[in-house]
C-alpha cells in the first residue's frame, strides 16, 4: 500500500498583458529594493494587504 504525500510546494502561474510591462518593472525594483525574489514579494504584499483589509 502507497501513502500519497502531500506536494512540498504548490506552484501557480501569475499572466501579464503586454501592457502590463510597467508592472513588471514595479515588481523587479520592489524585488530589488527589499532583497526578494518575485515569490517573496508577491506573498509578502498578500499578506499585508490582507491584514489591512481584515482590521477594517
């Protein structure tokens, strides 16, 4: 009998609209400046807009 484990990471894919390059460059200086990768910083600013949007 096999267990089945659980992934060790869940991987999802984020699109961008050709119009969105400036969002891409947003992204690499936000990366830059704290030191993150683009996962990091995308968990981080979901995180925190989530706790500014649960304490209203």
């Amino acid at each position: 009998m096999q267990l089945l484990e659980e992934p060790k990471q869940v991987k999802r894919t984020i699109s961008y609209g050709r119009h969105e390059e400036r969002v891409l460059n947003m992204e690499d200086y936000l990366m830059d400046h704290y030191g993150y990768d683009r996962s990091q910083l995308h968990k981080v600013l979901v995180r925190e807009r989530y706790h500014q949007i649960r304490m209203v």
